[in-house]
C-alpha cells in the first residue's frame, strides 16, 4: 500500500531569493529562532532545540517572507497558478490565515504591518514567451498592481486598496510605513514609487515617482535593491 511522504528536514534555502531569512529571536534571547525559504517550503529553525518546523502548503516555489514585529507570525506568498498568501503561527507551525491571490502571476514582494493586520502586495510579472520564462527573464513593460489587504476582524479576502504600476520598471521591493497602513513604497531597479490612499473615499492607491539623478546625488545612481521609511524623521531610505 503507497504510503505519502512527509518532510523531516530541510537542507540549504533559496539563498538567491532577496531577504529568504527572517531572524525571529527575541532581544532577551529565551527565542532564538530563524525563518528561511527552500524552494516551496518555509522553515522555522530553533537555535536552542536544533530542530525545524516545516511550513508547507505552496504549490509554487516561495518569494516572500515576512514577519510581525513581535517575531509570533509570519507571512509567505509564491508566484504562479493557483498562488496562496499565508500567515503562519511560529510557535505551532500551523497557518492562521489563508488569502488566495487575486494577482494572476502571483506576488513579487510583500510587506506585513507590525501588528500583522495589513499585507501589501506587489504582482508578478508573466514571462513575454516560453524561451524567456525558461532563462528566468520577463518583460520589462510587464504590467504590476499593488493590493492592501486588511486581516482584522477576519477579513482579508478581498484587497481593500489597488494600485496600477505603470510599464517601464518592473517592482520588487514594497514596504509600508512604520506608523501607517495610508503610506507605502515601492521600487524596481530604476523608479521608486510613493503610493497613498484617501479611505474612506476612494479604494485607489495613487503614486508619486520623483525623478531621480546623478546631478542631485552628485554621484552615479546604480539599480535600487530596497526602500524602507526611516522611522521618526518623514524621510525615505533606498539601496542598491
């Protein structure tokens, strides 16, 4: 009789994947654990124990993975068919919250708020034709949308805010504001994207892309890698 097979342990993580590890220990060091992607799987490693906690339910390999501020859930979503978002207890390794994509490709990048009551995401992309979906490259004109989701009150089924990004630079990195779920950033290697709600009123993120140069920088300006607001100051942080 066919038996199925069960996942003991995971060796290596998409080392290839931008920010593949979450570092999920506490200042007071009685949590010291780490979260990583292989492949389709998400892994929860106990520094202490020397054990892992397997999260598995992705049909796609994974691309993102994020976490609450408290370190006690975390968040990861694929790209592809039938692509899933999905919020994980860290201390039991079972999910608590299960969004089917709307994005048809699935997601590039995510960011969840600190209290995990919001996730923004950003599509991905379709490969222009079979030979470029095989070498890993996609059109540079591919079309995006960026979606806020809202997880309180046992929601979060439907996106409550959407965003078009428009052609011309595919987006990989998109975090929300520290103190707000109204402000968000997005970039691709060449634009970065200020995006903002007027809820109640409208359900539609629109976008500020300030001009960027080598003449205000008084330097070369390289591809963009990740945002981030910097807390306290209203100001922004981009790296390449």
């Amino acid at each position: 009789m066919a038996q199925s097979l069960s996942l003991e342990w995971a060796y290596g993580f998409s080392s290839s994947l931008p920010a593949s590890v979450v570092n999920l220990s506490t200042p007071d060091g009685s949590v010291k654990k780490v979260c990583y992607v292989a492949a389709h799987t998400a892994v929860v490693y106990d520094c202490l124990t020397r054990t892992q906690t397997v999260l598995q339910g992705h049909c796609n390999p994974i691309t993102c993975l994020v976490a609450t501020e408290d370190r006690s859930v975390v968040a990861t979503a694929d790209a592809g068919p039938d692509s899933m978002i999905v919020l994980w207890n860290v201390a039991t390794g079972q999910p608590v919250h299960t969004i089917n994509s709307s994005h048809p490709n699935g997601v590039a990048a995510m960011d969840l708020t600190p209290d995990g009551s919001c996730i923004v995401t950003v599509s991905a992309v379709a490969a222009s034709a079979a030979g470029e979906e095989e070498a890993g490259v996609v059109s540079p004109m591919a079309e995006q949308e960026v979606h806020v989701w809202d997880l309180s009150g046992g929601g979060g089924d439907r996106p409550v805010l959407a965003g078009l990004v428009p052609e011309g630079d595919v987006q990989t990195c998109v975090r929300f504001h520290p103190h707000t779920t109204n402000e968000i950033v997005s970039n691709g290697a060449q634009r970065v994207f200020f995006w903002s709600s007027q809820l109640p009123h409208s359900r539609e993120l629109r976008y500020y892309s300030p001009p960027v140069s080598a003449r205000d920088f008084k330097q070369t300006v390289g591809d963009f890698t990740v945002s981030t607001f910097i807390p306290g100051s209203g100001g922004f942080g981009g790296a390449g």
